[in-house]
C-alpha cells in the first residue's frame, strides 16, 4: 500500500499541473529526449522571454490534471513528454516550433488553446503567424497610410480651390 505522504505529494503536484493549465491561454505537449542539458537551458530561457515555461511531470499526473480539467489527451501521453505553458497563446508554439527548426530532437506533439484541443497541423499554422507586436505594427502602417493618403487629398482640394 502506498505511503500516504506519497500520495498527498501526488495530489499537490496534480493540482499544480491543473492551475498551471488554467491559467495558460495555451499549453503545448513535446517530447525533449535527446537534448542536451545546455539546449534544454536554452529552451528554457527562449521560452522565458516570451512570457513562457516548460515543465516535465509524469503522465500519469498530467493525465489527471487533464481528468480534471476534462480534456482527454491520454492517447497522445505516450513516452515522457515535457508542457510548455503560456500567457499568450501563440509565444510558446512559435517558439517551440523555431526550436524544432534547429534541434530536430524537439518534437511537438499536441496542444491546447484556450481550452480546445489542438492538432499539430493547426499548431504548425499558428507558429506562422506574426507575433503581437508584429501585428500592431502592420495594424499601425495601415492605419498610417490612410490617414497620408487622405491629407494628400485634402491638400490637393484646398489647392484646386485657391486655383478658381
């Protein structure tokens, strides 16, 4: 019979997995064997300048925390597989995703956004959007090129009605 201390160990770290998931917007699954201990700490600190962590837990607890939250991913909990958990919803894919690019032991298997489940092909579709800051910035240029082309307007009225 197990230890009870055990078990209440188990519990405090399921829950953990659990508040971690419900304050991510997004949590991806990977499998990481066959990092090396200086790319794993890279990984780790490109994650963390976007706002985001990895952890590894067992399945077997993250299976849990899933249970609670009622997502089921236990067929693609196969294999020791590390959780990448962001406040915003595409920072961890896009990085993970241009990790993978350089270390092809990084594999992405399976996410969830904002409660749903998400496919790889769909995670391999949101790395390829611009980040946020990116897509203010387009926002803005537009914004900026109407606002150039209506004074150049305004200016060529006014000097068509000086002319008459």
């Amino acid at each position: 019979m197990a230890n009870q201390k055990i078990i209440e160990q188990k519990k405090q770290v399921v829950e953990e997995i659990a508040n971690k998931m419900k304050e991510s917007a997004s949590y991806i699954f990977f499998e990481y064997r066959g990092l090396t201990v200086p790319e794993t700490n890279e990984l780790r600190k490109k994650l963390r300048e976007s706002e985001s962590e990895f952890k590894i837990y067992k399945n077997t607890l993250s299976k849990r925390a899933l249970e609670s939250l009622n997502i089921d991913l236990s067929d693609q909990l196969n294999g020791p597989k590390a959780i990448a958990f962001g406040k915003d919803a595409i920072a961890p894919i896009k990085t993970l995703s241009e990790f993978a690019k350089e270390h092809n032991q990084l594999e992405i298997k399976v996410g969830v956004i904002d409660g749903e489940i998400t496919d790889i092909e769909t995670l391999n579709k949101l790395a390829t959007i611009p980040s946020r800051e990116g897509l203010l910035t387009m926002l803005a240029g537009g914004l900026m090129g109407v606002v150039k082309d209506l004074s150049i307007c305004l200016d060529l009225y006014s000097q068509d009605l000086e002319n008459k």
